[in-house]
C-alpha cells in the first residue's frame, strides 16, 4: 500500500511537471522540443495536451 501511495505521488508530480513544460512550449511556440517529449506525454496521459500542441503547427 505504501509503494503504491509513493508511486502514485511520483505520478503526479511528474503530470505536474510535463503540463508545465508543455504550458511553456505553447507560450513560447518552442515546436523543437514537443517531438522529444511526445513519448513522456503519452506516458504520463498527456497525450491530449500534445495533440493540442502539435495541432498548431502541422
């Protein structure tokens, strides 16, 4: 239960920080990085927030 609890917390900080980077990549129009993240997004169930990302420069 603990490690569950632990891995859970690790989870969310980690959404937490990939939804700060892609913020800044959607202010800062930074279309270099969001191939290298793509994969950490998709991980981290983000991957709706790529799309929206990716959608503006296609």
């Amino acid at each position: 239960m603990k490690d569950s609890q632990h891995l859970e917390a690790r989870l969310r900080r980690a959404k937490s920080c990939l939804n700060d980077v892609a913020t800044s990549i959607e202010q800062s129009k930074c279309i270099d990085l969001a191939p290298e993240i793509a994969m950490s997004f998709f991980f981290a169930g983000l991957i709706d927030k790529y799309e929206i990302i990716a959608a503006q420069y296609s």
